[in-house]
C-alpha cells in the first residue's frame, strides 16, 4: 500500500499522534503569547496569520503549515522548535 491520500485511509494511531501534536503547538502558542501580553488579534496582525485561524491553531483544531508557524514563532521572538516542546510535568513540594 502506498502513502495514505484521504484521511480515511490513516491509521486511529498517527490521527492521535497529529491531534497530540495539534494540542501541544496551539498550547504552546497560546502560552507564550499571554506571557508577552499579546492579544490574539495583534499576534495575528504580526504574524499575518488570521485571528479565526489562530483561535482554532490555540485550540488544536487545526493543522497549519510550517510556513506561517514560522511567522508565528518570528511574531512571538521564539525559535519554532520550542512551539513544538511539550510541557513537562512540575515537580510536586
């Protein structure tokens, strides 16, 4: 069998896996913009990205193209790998 074409033809596994990695991108977007007090709309005017495909990108509804996570991590003044880093769990006291 070749490369999959439809999202039908991919296994519940890798869907998963991509849903995973939707959540922690849109988290991790949503975290750094808050800790440098941006507002949605103005990451999306820096960024060029739209407000509506930024809303569902922090919510992990959607994929995005690694072009414009670029635009997004240029926007935010962070490499692009860390849009990708998962959280790690804290210590407890």
């Amino acid at each position: 069998m070749g490369v999959p074409t439809r999202p039908s033809q991919n296994s519940p596994e890798r869907v998963a896996k991509w849903q995973q990695a939707r959540a922690v991108v849109g988290s991790n977007i949503r975290t750094l913009r808050l800790a440098k007090g941006m507002t949605q709309e103005t990451l999306a005017l820096r960024s060029g990205v739209t407000r509506n495909v930024l809303i569902d990108v922090e919510h992990g509804k959607r994929g995005i193209l690694y072009e414009r996570l670029v635009d997004i991590a240029e926007a935010l003044e962070v490499e692009p790998g860390v849009l990708f880093n998962t959280p790690r769990a804290r210590p407890a006291d």
